[in-house]
C-alpha cells in the first residue's frame, strides 16, 4: 500500500505534515491528528466537514459535495472529508463548519 504526505493547513501559518495510506478517508485522517469535529461522522449530509484542496488537486466532486456545498465552493475545491480518500500527495486547509453557524451550502 502507498503512503502519501498530506500537508494541512490551520487558521493561521502553520502547516502540519500527516503520512496517509493510500485510501484513508480524510474525516479519520484529521479527527486522529488532533482536529476536533463535531458532524455526523461521515453520512455526507451535514456539510461541516469541509476541507479545501489548495494547489489546484481536487479530486471530482462526490454526490454529497454537490448537496451540501455552493457551486463556487466545489468551482474553488472545497470538498466534504467524509466522503474523500486520500489517493495522492497534496496540501488541504481546514474549515470545518461549528455546530450552529448556519454557513451551510445550498448545493449547486
């Protein structure tokens, strides 16, 4: 199995580095690399996990991006980390949505 670096980005500068096997699901990646999370834990439907593939590396849209995220959120590669696996090397940052901010998507 493949290993793959995954660079995160928080709120600020910093940069943490993650090793990923090939097929990790981003949602398992964060919560075990100290990323608190509060969504229904990879159903697809709430729409606060949300990461953005920096660099221009997004992978195709899934069918719950398109539910729960803008059409220029998944045109600028925010995507939902519980649907997401990790098939490559490639930089995301973080922006995971509270529970209670009503910043949800429409869809597109």
């Amino acid at each position: 199995m493949s290993e793959y670096e995954v660079t995160v980005r928080g709120g600020g500068k910093e940069e943490k580095r993650i090793q990923a096997p090939s097929g990790a699901l981003f949602l398992q990646l964060l919560k075990g690399n100290g990323y608190p999370l509060v969504c229904c834990n990879g159903k697809g439907g709430c729409g606060r996990c949300r990461i953005r593939f920096v660099d221009g590396d997004a992978p195709r849209p899934a069918p719950s991006d398109k539910n729960a995220l803008t059409a220029r959120d998944l045109e600028e590669g925010v995507r939902l980390a519980c649907v997401h696996r990790v098939e490559r090397s490639c930089r995301i940052r973080v922006e995971f949505v509270p529970p209670g901010e009503k910043d949800i998507g429409e869809g597109g």
